[in-house]
C-alpha cells in the first residue's frame, strides 16, 4: 500500500514536471535568444521525463495507447473523426472562413503532424502516465495541461497577435475532454489521434501562409 501510494506521487511528479516543461516553451516561445534557449529548456525537460519512462517500443506501444484495433475500435474512430469535423466547422466559422475548405495546400501535412504531436504527448504521454492514479484524473488533468499549453502559449503574443482566449480555451477543455473519454473508452490513442489530425486538416489544411505560431 505504502509502495503504491510512494508511486502515485512519482507519477505526479513526473508527470507535473513534464507539463512544467510545456509550458516553459509556450510562454517563452520568441525568437529574441535568451527566450528561445529558455523555451528549448523547457522542452528538453519535457523530453527526459517522457524518454525515462519509454525505454523500449513495448513502453511506448503501452503508455501511448497503441493497443491492439477491435471492432470497437473503428466506432470510437468514427465518433472521433465526427466530433473533429463538428468542431473544426464551428472553429471556421468562429474565424469567418468557409465552412470546410474547398482545397488543401502544402501545409496540410504539417498541420496534421502538429495535431498528432499534441495528442501523443497529452491524450498519449500524459493521460496514459497519470492513469496509474486514477482514470478521471488522467483525463482531466491531461485536459487541463493541455489547455494550459494552448492559451498560454497565444497569450504569450497576445500583444502581437490577437486571439480570443475565452473561445479556445472552451473548446480545447471541451475537446480534451472527449478525446480522453474516447481514448479510455476505445482502449486506445488512434481514435483521439484521427480526431485531432481532422481538426487540424480541416482548419489550416487549406492555408497558402504559414500560421504565425508554427515559425516562432
């Protein structure tokens, strides 16, 4: 009991230091030198605490959430990839775009990369670590870290580029929260992952300039 207990709060610390790390990129995400190697610190932190608990592809495949496709499997898919066409649409039309974009660009690639990347370290590294403590926790603390990353890293150029905060950070909550339902639901990290990578195709797919807060 004492072990289990001593562990939980390994996990936690492990998993806060992690998030800790996330959030020293996003908010000194700048070009000016000493922001960038402040923000590159931080993600080097976020980099050890994930590589010391994934030491072989069995780790990686476990704590990720690459378990094993059933049939369930493919309804949680498809729940997933609704739910990220239902929210890109309502994303669109918050930013006065077309409702779905009528052709898709170079930058449809790296949109859908981005979006996988945030789902493997939230939904995936995040989630799947802080489950040892408790189911709900995981989602929502993996919630909370993620719409931490997000609103602090755009109000980090708030002054610059003007983004309505109350709005993303509903809908990142919102969103976190059904992803992490459907990863723990599914088993698995595919279906939160094709949700996300259809968000993001959906609504930068069609860019022709590259959004500001990729070349930062």
């Amino acid at each position: 009991m004492v072990k289990s207990v001593r562990s939980k709060y390994f996990v936690l610390a492990d998993s806060l230091i992690c998030v800790i790390g996330i959030i020293i990129f996003a908010v000194f995400s700048h070009r000016k030198i000493l922001s960038f190697i402040i923000s590159f610190t931080g993600l080097i932190i976020a980099g050890i605490i994930i590589n010391r608990n994934v030491r072989t592809i069995r780790d990686f495949k476990s704590l990720f959430g690459f378990n094993k496709i059933s049939g369930a499997t493919f309804v949680y898919l498809f729940i997933a990839t609704v739910f990220g066409v239902l929210i890109a649409v309502v994303y669109r039309n918050h930013q006065h775009n077309f409702i779905l974009p009528v052709r898709l660009t170079y930058f449809a690639i790296p949109a859908m990369l981005i979006g996988s990347t945030e789902e493997l370290v939230f939904r995936g590294f995040i989630q799947g670590h802080t489950r040892h403590i408790s189911v709900i926790f995981s989602v929502i603390f993996a919630t909370i870290a993620h719409t931490a990353y997000k609103c602090l890293f755009f109000l980090a150029h708030q002054s610059v580029y003007q983004t309505d905060i109350i709005f993303l950070m509903k809908w990142t909550i919102l969103g976190g929260i059904v992803f992490g339902i459907l990863k723990e639901y599914s088993n698995n990290i595919v279906p939160p992952l094709a949700g996300h990578v259809v968000f993001d195709l959906l609504v930068y797919g069609d860019s022709f300039d590259i959004p500001w807060w990729v070349w930062l």
